[in-house]
C-alpha cells in the first residue's frame, strides 16, 4: 500500500468555501477513478508533542501501488485544482509538503 500525504499551510485570510472546495474536488476525484483506494482530510487539531511549523491543513491517500499513484498525480483532474490550491497557499511551494511511503517496504 502507498500512502501519499501532503500538508499545507492556507493563509490564515483563506476563504473557508474555497478551502473545502479544494478538498472537495479531491473527494469528487476519489469518487470518480478507481486507483484511489482511500482519502482523507482536515485541519490540523493540535499536537503537543510536536509543533505544526504552519501546516494548518493536510490530507492522506492510499494507493495498491506506485503506478496507481503515478495515474494520480499525472491526471489532468488531479492537475486542474493546482490554481485553486496556490491561490489559498500563504508562501508558494514553501508552503506545501508531500510525503510518500510504502507501507510493506522493509526498512
């Protein structure tokens, strides 16, 4: 299983109705194809044990396989939200982290 996970840092003036479209059209694309196996989001909740460095909202994907999550992020579905995601983000490509990890990969 591939897990694909990506936190953002919204800037703190961000329209909530354009936040939750975004995740939206991610739920939509879920609905839609079938290599998505799983999807969820939110706001960050708060951790005591570690700071959220500004990340203030995340989701996390779960895929059978590497080529599964390469369909994902080559779909032109996938590519039409980037403008409605840089829109809201409050320093660019600073202000997104992706992480990707294979659950059954020994380390």
């Amino acid at each position: 299983m591939i897990k694909h996970i990506v936190l953002f840092k919204f800037r703190e003036d961000s329209d909530i109705d354009k936040i939750r479209a975004v995740f939206q059209h991610f739920t939509d694309l879920m609905k839609s194809v079938s290599y998505i196996q799983s999807y969820n989001f939110g706001p960050y909740n708060g951790c005591p044990a570690m700071p959220n460095r500004g990340f203030n909202y995340g989701f996390e994907m779960e895929f059978s396989s590497i080529h599964n999550r390469d369909q994902y992020m080559s779909d032109p579905n996938h590519l039409a939200v980037a403008p409605q995601v840089y829109e809201l983000l409050k320093d660019g490509d600073n202000s997104m982290l992706a992480f990707g990890y294979d659950t059954g990969s020994p380390l």
